[in-house]
C-alpha cells in the first residue's frame, strides 16, 4: 500500500527521540483500536447470550484452528 510505504520512510527520517514519539502514538492509537474491537466482540457475544464458558471454548477452538 503506497500510504504505508510513505510512512515507513518517513519514519525512517525520524531522529530517536521523534521515532520515539511516533511508537508511542502509534501504541496508543493501536490499544484503541484493540479496545474498539473488544467491545464490538463482547456486544456480539452478549446478544448471542453465550457463556464466558462457551466463549473460552470459541478461542480456543480457532486458536488451534489458526494453527494448522
């Protein structure tokens, strides 16, 4: 993806401490996205009235299916 290409290279141009505030950003912009994507998932769940019982058993179920 081009957009992301430009990125890296500029990135690349950054000195340590401008690099350093670059990850944290990018660290605190990914934990959001995480936490969007969790609520969304714990929504679903909760609809679907499953148990932390049976959720548990979903992960690991396409965890070991994510490994073959």
């Amino acid at each position: 993806m081009k957009t992301i290409d430009e990125i890296v290279a500029a990135a690349g141009k950054l000195d340590s401490k401008q690099f350093l505030r670059l990850r944290q950003k990018l660290d605190r912009l990914e934990k959001k996205l995480w936490e969007t994507e969790l609520s969304r998932t714990t929504k679903e769940f909760r609809a679907a009235k499953l148990t932390d019982q049976q959720i548990d058993e979903l992960i690991v179920k396409r965890r070991h299916e994510s490994r073959r």
